[in-house]
C-alpha cells in the first residue's frame, strides 16, 4: 500500500484525485469503481499488475473519495464520468489503456470504449457486464423494495441515512451487497432496516477497511453517489445509438452475485444475448464469488486479469 502515490488532476473545472503505481513507460490500466466504493477497492489489483509491469490507475469519480465533488451533485449524469476519464487520461499522457470496471464502474467503462475507440485496448469488468439501449427501462425491471428502486426518490435514501453515522451506513450496504438473494425492503420498511446491528461484516472485509472506506464518505458524503448510478439509472444505454463494443472483453461474476437475480440479468449474459453489442466477450464465474470480487477473491482476480492483460498486451504499444 506503501508503494501506492497519490496525486490531484485539474479536469473539467474539479480537482479529481488518482491512485497509482507503476512506471509511465508501462502499458496502463485504468480502474473504475462502482459504490459505495472507491480508489481503495483495487488495492490489490493495482499491486498485483504494477508487478506484472503494467501502470495501475485508479481515480475517485467526481463526488466520490479524495476528488472534488460537483457545485451541483443533483445535475451530475454518466456523461460527466465518462468525459472525466478521458480528461484524467490525457492529463497523464496516456493515449491507450486497457479498463477495468466494477459494479457500475462497466456503466462507465463500456460507453467510454464506444465513444473513445483509439484509447481502449480491452476491457475487464465485475459484476456487471454491458448495459443494452433501455437497461433499466424495460430490458431489466428492478423490484419495488430492492435498494435502486428506493434510492431513486429524491430524498428518501437521504433520510433512511441520516439515522446513522456513515460509517454504519457503509457497513450495513456492504453486508447486503454481499448477501446471494435480492434484498427487498417492506412498504414499511427502509434499505438500513434490512441489516441488524449484530450482523457481522464479512470475513473478507476488516474493521480497518470499514475505517478507509467511512472517513472518505465522511468527506465526499453521498449526494453524488446516489445522483450517479442511482437517479440517472434511466438514462443508461442511451449513450451511444446502435452500440458494438468491438474490443477484447471478460466479464468476471462471482456465482453467488445477487446481481445475478435480477430478473432478465443472469438469462442476458448466460444465453449469450449479451454478445449482440460485445462479441468479443468471454465470461468467467468465480465459485462461491459475491458482488465484491476484488476484495472477497483478491488472489484469484489478480489472476484472471493478469490473464486478460498478458493475452492482450500487445494492443498496447508504449
């Protein structure tokens, strides 16, 4: 963690912080979070490809961690994040780079590669793959009670929130984006209510984790977070009209990925169906794997993107 340095990129009208490790001369790779993560959630990933010769990057999205947040969270879109990511790459004088994406980090990854063809080699992303044209339209219908339904109201995840402190908040969604079944809160019920005090973090996830991940959210708090992915959840798939992501691709799930409940979500990647807009793609699931793959497996991603990244390595010229 040591060898990892820090600094600040001024894109776009916000100072955004970066993480890295590795040399400038490497090919790079480029690490998108999801929530309620941050930088820290690819700490050894980041070690692991640095090892391997490459150069690991991995920024805070605008509003999340050490970077600045918007003057108007609320206006925020994916379009911001998209254009952030080329922004940061430019400013480090990277003009190819293979990206790595969690969670709704592969919302951003996948339209970046559209609309940024020359910058990306290949793509790795966990625990979600390609979101069609209409995602959460009408291809994928989310629950009444499950927590992206919920937070998308205005106000409600903001006072369900603020009966705790932040780190409780943290904690409570990291033991329920862990679980392998749907969480889905009663009419009388809030998102926090789903998680009882005495539930133990899971094993993989530390106290001193728990900590990092609490003090950042203290700072940045989640007005961005819950803008982006959550209220603009519409809108997605509508970045780039008849989408063909033509590059080397590997989606990584673990088999126990609540995300695979979602109806029409596990049928869209197990049936192929997803390999209209990515034909590249290969699939691997991990055993016993949850929604949290870089932390939960660190050892066995390691691998498996050093696999992807070795294989492909040559789609990069320094």
């Amino acid at each position: 963690m040591d060898q990892i340095a820090h600094r600040f990129v001024q894109v776009n009208g916000l100072k955004l912080h970066v993480a890295e490790i590795g040399s400038e001369s490497s090919p790079a790779v480029i690490f998108l979070h999801g929530f309620p993560e941050i930088w820290y959630t690819w700490r050894h990933q980041m070690i692991a490809v640095a090892n391997a010769g490459f150069r690991a990057i991995a920024p805070d999205f605008r509003g999340y961690g050490l970077s600045d947040s918007p003057a108007e969270p609320e206006k925020a879109t994916f379009a911001d994040l998209i254009n952030d990511t080329a922004s940061i790459l430019d400013a480090l004088a990277i003009s190819k780079v293979f990206v790595i994406g969690k969670d709704f980090g592969a919302i951003v990854a996948y339209p970046f590669a559209l609309q940024h063809r020359e910058k990306v080699a290949g793509i790795v992303t966990l625990g979600l793959p390609f979101m069609p044209p209409g995602a959460f339209t009408h291809e994928f219908v989310l629950p009444e009670g499950f927590y992206p339904r919920r937070w998308q109201e205005p106000g409600r995840a903001e006072a369900d929130f603020g009966r705790f402190d932040v780190k409780t908040v943290v904690r409570n969604i990291y033991i329920l984006f862990s679980q392998s079944e749907l969480q889905i809160a009663n009419e009388n019920q809030e998102i926090m209510d789903l998680v009882k005090p005495s539930t133990p973090l899971p094993s993989w996830f530390s106290e001193e984790d728990l900590e990092m991940y609490a003090a950042l959210y203290e700072k940045s708090g989640f007005r961005t977070a819950l803008q982006v992915p959550y209220r603009t959840m519409h809108m997605v798939g509508s970045e780039v009209e008849d989408p063909t992501v033509e590059v080397p691709t590997t989606v990584i799930m673990g088999d126990e990925d609540y995300v695979l409940k979602i109806p029409g979500m596990g049928e869209y990647i197990r049936s192929g169906k997803v390999k209209k807009y990515v034909p590249n793609q290969e699939t691997i699931y991990v055993p016993h794997g949850s929604h949290f793959l870089p932390e939960q497996f660190p050892d066995k991603v390691n691998q498996l993107i050093l696999e992807f990244l070795d294989h492909n390595k040559n789609l990069v010229v320094v």
